[in-house]
C-alpha cells in the first residue's frame, strides 16, 4: 500500500521538512510526496483502488487509534493507495473537498499547511506503530 501526501505549496530546506522526512523514514511502507503549486497545478491522477483523505479544518477530529484503524481497514480491503489532500493558504478547492472518502481534522484549530504536514507524517508513523503493536503509541 502507498500513502501519498499531496500538498500545495514548497516546503523547502525547513524544520517542518526535517520532521516530515524523519517521520517518512520510519514508516516502512510506500510513502510518495507531491508538491503542488499554491494555486494551480492539477493533482495527479488517481490508480484505481485508491482512497482519498483530505486534512480540512471543517473535517472529523479522529483519535490516533482510530485513524490507525481506518488505514489499517482499508490495507485489508486492497486498498493499493491512500491520499492524502492538504490545501494551501486558501484550504482545499471544493472539487477536493468532494473527492474525499474521509476528511479530518487536527482539531479545531487552523494550522499552517507546512505544520500539517509534518503532523501528518507523525500520525502515519504512529498508525503504524499501532496496527505492528510497537510501543511508540501509549494510549492514556
């Protein structure tokens, strides 16, 4: 299974680009990032058997177990990959927003997309902690 991250706007040489990379790192399945522009820019086509996520302030506030859970689902259903959709300075287009099998939320705060993104790749790291039992993720 592929996660793909696809995010408007440049992360550059950052701190927010080093916790991305450094969670990537960790996750040991198939990650692919995408970079589009802030406006513009077409996200690539989607293979068949493919799941879309986007991170929007309005979404589903999950726990990370039950994030965990959903990945985890859709792996055992032969889901082959898992996008996820994070929007620039403007949020996601509303043709993103409809093309969502799941939105989410970290909470209900808005945060920059460059945070997000890094806070993304954690919670992939820890669902995938959780569903190989590794005890990075202590639930309490």
């Amino acid at each position: 299974m592929t996660l793909h991250i696809i995010a408007r706007g440049k992360i550059g040489r950052s701190p927010e680009a080093e916790l991305v990379d450094r969670y990537v790192q960790r996750i040991g399945w198939d990650v692919k990032m995408t970079e589009l522009p802030d406006t513009g820019g077409k996200v690539p086509p989607a293979p068949p058997v493919t799941k879309i996520v986007t991170l929007d302030e309005k979404g589903r506030q999950l726990g990370s177990v039950e994030l965990a859970r959903q990945i985890g689902d859709w792996r055992d259903q032969g889901i082959r990959e898992i996008r996820f959709l994070i929007g620039a300075t403007n949020g996601l287009t509303a043709e993103e927003r409809a093309s969502a099998d799941l939105s989410i939320a970290f909470g209900n705060a808005t945060w920059p997309h460059l945070m997000v993104r890094a806070m993304l790749a954690e919670q992939l790291w820890r669902a995938r902690s959780i569903l190989a039992n590794h005890p990075y993720h202590r639930e309490g």
